[in-house]
C-alpha cells in the first residue's frame, strides 16, 4: 500500500495488496523475465485489473497505492475474516461480504459496503435504527409522558391509567415494552377498574341502581339511613375492588338538654349522634337523689336535647350528734336543693378552725357540720418541780387527762393539772421546793460550812470537815434532803467502817480478791458474768456496810433474724438480752409449716435462731392433689465430730495451741467444711482466739458446754453458753438457716 511496494509472482499469478493502482517502475530480474519486465515498465494497472499473468519470477517493484479502513458507523455487524479492504489488489481487491444489521437496526434493502476512492474508511449503507411509535390505548394517560423511541436507547416514562382503569396489586406504575421492528411500543399494566359497594352505616342501599365498573360507573337511588339526614353522593373507586365513597348523609345531633336536678359537669358525652348515642357520667344536684336504677340519657329522635331520667328531690335532717357544736340559735332550711343553716357556734372545749360551716346531705339524711375542732393542750414550757417520766397525757380538751405527774427530786406536794380553755398549755400546781435544814451528826465538824442553798433543787453546802477521830478516805459528799428535814452528809468513817459484797446481775465475785475495810478499799478479779460483755470496774462505797458499787458489763444482746419461712409479724421480742432473752409469737411465712422454736444467739449482736418450719412442696395432678413436705436432715446426719479431742494446759503457749488446733481442723476436714463449732468445756480451752482458727475454708464458732465455764474475754468472740441439752437445737437452727455442713470439735 505504500510506493516501493515489491511483490512476487508466483504461478503465473500477480497478488498486489491494498492499492488502488500500480504502476512497474523498476525490474531487478535477469534474463527473459528481466525483458518481459522491462517492457511493462511504466505499464498501469488499475482497479478493474484483478488479474494478469507475467510469467516471471520475484522483483518487480511497483510504485503508488492506498488502503481503506473499516468505519464507525452505528447499526452494522462485519465479520473480519470477510473483509478485504485493497481496492486494486489482485485477485481479490476491495471486498466486505456477509454484511449484518447489529441489534436495534433492521435492513432497509442489502447492507452493502462501498470502497474508498482515496485512504480512509469505506462507506456502509442499508441498514436503520429501528425507530418505535405511542401506542393508542384508551386504558393509558400519555399526557405526562417521556419518550426515547429508537430501540437502540428505547426510554418512556411517566406513563398513568387512564381513569377508569387501574394497576395489579403491588405495582406502582405501568410496564413498556420496546419494539422488535418500527411500529408501536407496547405498554401493559392497566386495568378496568371494578368498584365494590361500601359498608356504610349511614346509607341506605336498599333501591340503589349500581354499575361497578369504573369508566361507566353510576350508583342511582341512595338515600340516607335511619338516624341520618341530607343528600347522598357517589363518587367512583380510586383503585381495583375499592370502595366507591358516599357523602352528604350526616348523623342527627343531640345537644345537651337544660333539666333542673341533673348535674352535667362530669358527664361523659362521647357521641352526640342520634345512631351512636352514648352519654355517661350524668350525675344529680346538690338536693336531688338519684333512682336505684341510676341517671340515665336517651338520645333525641329529631335534631334538638336528649332526654335525662333518675333524679328525684329530698330534704335533709339535723345530725343526732352533733359533737362540738352548739345549735342553740340555729337557723334551718332543710330542702336539700335550697339548703342553709346559719347561727351555729361551737361548744364548751371546741374553737373555731375558719367559717363554721352546714354541707347538705347528698341523700335524705343527716347534713354534716364542719369547723368546730377540738381544743388541744400542749404541756408547759416550764415544768420546773413536776416529773412527768411516768405521765399519761391526753390533751385533746373534751377529753383531757393527764395522770401519774409527780413531783420532782427536790420538790414535794400533790401534782394537779388544770385543762386548758384555748389551744396552749395546761396548767400546772401542787409541787413546791423541798427546805432543808442542817443535820446533827457527831462525824461531821460544820464549823467552817457554807450553805448556799439549803432548797433540795439547788442545794448548795460546802465545807464541811470531820470530826476529831474521823476520816473522809472518799472524801465528804452533802446531799439534799427528799422530805423536808435535814440533809445527808456521808463519807467520814471511823478505821473499822466496811463495805459489803454487792448482788448486781451480770458479775462474777468468785475469785476476786477484796479488801472491804473503807480506808483501805482494794477489789480486783471481778470479771463479766456469762452472757454480759465489758470490762468490769469497780467503787468504794462511802459509809459502814454499804455495798460497793460495780459497772462496765452488759448483757449480750440479739437481733431479730431474717431468715426465709419464718413470719415475725405478731412476734413479741420482749427481752432480746441473752440472760433473760424472751421472744414469742413468731410462726412459719406462707408456704412453710411446722413448729417454731427461738434459741438465743451465741454472740452479742448475732440474730437468735429460728427453727421448725419447712418450705411445703405441692403436687396437682389431673385428678388428685398431694402436700408433701421435706424433713431437714438431722444434725447427726451433717454435723460430725472432727476426728480426736485436743486437750491442753492454761499455760501451754498459746501460738502453739491455735497451731495445733488450725492444723487438725485443716487435716481432718479438708475443704468439706464450711462452718465449725469449737465445743469448748474447761476455763483453759476458753482462750482460744476465734479469729486466729478462722480460715478461707471455714468459719468458726465457739459454743461453751457448762455454766461454771467462765466468759471469754472481749477480745474473743465467745459465742454464749449452752447446755448439751441446747445444744443440738441450736445446731439445727444453723442447719436450716444456712444450709451447710457443720463440724464440731471438743476441746478439753
């Protein structure tokens, strides 16, 4: 395709490719070739020339020549194994066979492709886009429509139904469909129409004429149902198998009717309309009473009030008792729906709370007062010379009492109390201060005694010594006198002058070492008795054969437990203090049953125990119904003794002992334990530490098994002292409380 283009005979044959013409312009061959050559030299040959023999070998050049291209026209198919694009080429030349029209043109004639006349492309023709039309169907608006109508980029949208006609279920809009050749598209899609009568309460359908399909719909001869009034209208379905829709029939309104006795402010009128007419909440005025039937509404037959029943008129009566007030000078109008009464007043011990007031009776009967209130005492700021520890005191007036007032340390006579005559305090009398005077005692030297006060209230002496031969080891103490005569003066004792051995609850003298002579007063070893805690401490008395005095122990205290199964509602906890612990009336909770028992706590501050009632397990069958209930385990089943007994001396080394002990908890119980009583029984074992044996796999106890076995001290959490006959009750109230396995060690 190019000048200087060589080429080769073969066969005879001249192939020249891609020229429109060629000219012989140089011969490199020798002999007859080479002459046969040369005379063609300048010989042309053009595009009709599609074959000529030569007769010669290789090496003619020719000169000139050019090619066409395949072009980008739209709407063809071309094989390229068909397609010979040289127009002068022998044999062949320019050819395009097999031409096809691509998807989206159809043939208009032979698609046909022309050669070049110079280099380019050659030119395709008789093939054309497919081109489609608007379809006309009366079942489709195309008013809004937008339309690319070549099939090769075919687009419509905007497409409706025509009304009259309507798309299937779960559609939104019509289908289109191109076209296979030039002509109309198809859509699809729409339907007519078919409109179902509706379920109108307020219409009545029984003459109408109906034509349910959309574009001729009519429904003819409807008139307004019963309770209704106006013109009705039919108006055609929206979508397929809808309702068409009626208009122009609306309910008769009642209104609210004007009826004396009837009281309408709470009343309920959630419809109004003749066909649905519901009214509640009608109740009677003031004066008037409603029937046992109660107030009833009806609605109203033509537009105008509904009708009302059930309230009838009455009149009240005056209270029979009318306590706190004075009706005297009263006046009464006691027609219910007029009602007044005027002139009341309050009587003797009442006052006026605001406007004394008469409310009508809201049925035949008593009308009610209000207004008057009791007057209420209050006791006196100062009640100086008046003890009301013991006092009863009602200070409502018509009631008021107050008993058991006494006189004050210091003060003597016959406490009287006074009601109240308006709200404040009551009035007090009777008690005056007690006057002492000096007393003569042969002990006492009262040369050098101021005496400031000799009232018992404020009494006041001072310096006063002792006589020649006494003397005041406690010093000397002056106290008021409790009746009138002379006060009391204590503390100087000759050297024989002794105190005595107190009885006070909650110690232990046994041991103690005493020295009672005044002057020389020592006692030391009295200790906490069992089920009191402290520290005791002790006083010298101050005359001959008084009792010294004792203090720092108090009882070990429990409280109340909250255990499941057991009801304390009615329980009565009259002593928690362990030495005299007292708890009854406690009984099994819903769903439990069986014996309550209460057993003190064994430390201070610790719940007391609760045991006998177990959880009831019910069965219901189709046919019977059975009441079971679990017996607990017994303590012999769960609690066990630690293999061995540990016996020591009081003065072994104690980190010794609490080692020991450790170790055969330890050992013998591994880590199936999850509580441990320590069964103490001798003075010596009481020393164990409950928090040195304690460890991450149990928790202890110590339970002491006779009366004669001292307290432990503070610091060792000494759980309380029991018996072998308490002892197994109480094991079962842990047990059952906690629901664990229990070993008891004994330790001598």
């Amino acid at each position: 395709g190019a000048r200087g283009l060589a080429f080769s005979v073969d066969r005879s044959q001249v192939y020249v490719a891609d020229v429109t013409y060629h000219r012989v312009v140089t011969c490199d061959v020798g002999g007859t070739a080479g002459s046969n050559c040369n005379a063609l030299l300048g010989t042309a040959f053009t595009a009709g020339d599609t074959e000529r023999a030569l007769n010669q070998p290789a090496g003619i050049v020719l000169e000139g020549g050019y090619s066409c291209t395949r072009p980008t026209t739209p709407g063809y198919v071309i094989d390229a194994d068909k397609e010979h694009l040289s127009p002068g080429a022998l044999p062949m030349g320019f050819t395009v066979e097999d031409i096809t029209c691509a998807d989206g043109f159809e043939a208009n004639g032979t698609p046909t492709a022309t050669a070049c006349t110079s280099e380019g492309p050659y030119t395709l023709s008789g093939c054309e886009a497919i081109m489609c039309t608007r379809p006309v169907d009366v079942a489709y608006d195309f008013s809004g429509v937008t339309e690319e109508l070549a099939k090769p980029t075919f687009s419509v949208t905007g497409v409706t139904c025509s009304d009259g006609y309507s798309l299937a279920a779960g559609t939104t809009e019509p289908t289109t469909t191109k076209c296979d050749t030039s002509g109309p598209y198809t859509v699809s899609g729409c339907s007519t129409t078919m409109c179902v009568r509706p379920a109108l309460s307020s219409v009545d359908f029984t003459a109408v004429d109906e034509d349910l399909n959309a574009p001729t719909f009519k429904a003819d001869g409807l008139t307004c149902a019963s309770g209704y009034t106006g013109t009705p209208t039919a108006t055609v379905c929206a979508t397929h198998q809808g309702a068409y829709t009626v208009t122009g029939c609306d309910a008769i309104m009642c209104t609210q009717p004007s009826t004396v006795g009837f009281d309408f402010s709470a009343a309920a009128e959630t419809s109004l309309a003749m066909p649905t007419f519901e009214v509640s909440g009608i109740t009677c005025m003031a004066g008037y009473a409603a029937a046992e039937a109660g107030v009833t509404a009806s609605a109203c037959d033509t537009a105008g009030e509904y009708s009302v029943a059930g309230c009838t008129e009455f009149s009240c009566t005056r209270p029979a008792a009318a306590t706190g007030y004075d009706l005297t000078g009263a006046t009464e109008n006691l027609l219910a729906h007029s009602f007044e009464v005027t002139g009341m007043a309050c009587a003797t011990h009442y006052a006026a709370a605001g406007e004394i007031t008469a409310t009508v009776c809201s049925e035949a009967g008593e009308y009610t007062l209000a207004g008057c209130a009791a007057i209420e005492c209050t006791r006196p700021a100062d009640v100086a010379g008046y003890d009301f520890t013991n006092a009863t005191e009602v200070l409502t007036a018509p009631d008021f009492a107050v008993t058991d007032v006494a006189c004050a340390a210091g003060y003597a006579g016959t406490p009287e109390v006074t009601v109240c005559d308006a709200a404040g305090p009551f009035s007090l009398a009777g008690c005056a201060p007690i006057p002492c005077s000096r007393p003569e005692n042969v002990a006492f030297d009262f040369g050098s005694v101021v005496e400031t006060s000799l009232m018992a209230p404020d009494f006041d002496v001072s310096g006063i010594t002792c006589a020649h031969t006494y003397t005041a080891p406690a010093g000397i103490t002056a106290e008021a006198c409790t009746a009138e005569g002379p006060y009391r003066v204590t503390g100087c004792v000759t050297d024989t002058a002794a105190c005595v051995r107190p009885t006070t609850a909650g110690y232990v003298f046994e041991g103690a070492t005493e020295e009672l002579i005044v002057v020389k007063f020592d006692v030391s070893g009295v200790t906490c008795a069992p089920q009191y805690v402290g520290t005791a401490a002790v006083a010298s008395c101050t005359g001959d054969q008084e009792a010294y005095t004792v203090g720092g122990c108090e009882p070990e205290m429990c409280t109340r437990p909250d255990e499941a199964g057991f009801d304390f509602t009615s329980a009565s906890e009259k002593s928690l203090a362990v030495p005299t612990f007292e708890v009854q009336g406690v009984a099994c909770a819903d769903g439990y049953t069986g014996n309550p028992t209460v057993q003190p706590c064994l430390s201070s501050g610790a719940a007391y125990y609760v045991s006998g009632c177990v959880e009831t397990t019910t069965t219901t069958t189709t046919t019977t119904t059975t009441t079971t209930t679990t017996t607990p385990p017994t303590p012999e089943s769960l609690v066990f003794n630690i293999s061995g007994s540990f016996s020591f001396e009081a003065a072994a080394d104690q980190d010794v002992v609490h080692d020991a002990v450790q170790d055969l908890l330890i050992e013998t119980s591994g880590e199936t334990l999850e509580h441990v009583f320590v069964y103490v029984t001798s003075e010596a074992a009481r020393r164990l530490s409950v928090r040195r044996l304690a460890t991450k796999v149990f928790t202890v106890e110590f339970i002491v098994r006779y009366a004669e076995v001292a307290s432990a001290d503070a610091d060792y959490a000494l759980m309380g002292q029991f018996t072998e006959a308490v002892l197994a009750p109480q094991l079962q109230g842990v047990l059952e409380s906690k629901g664990v396995t229990v070993g008891v060690l004994v330790v001598a």
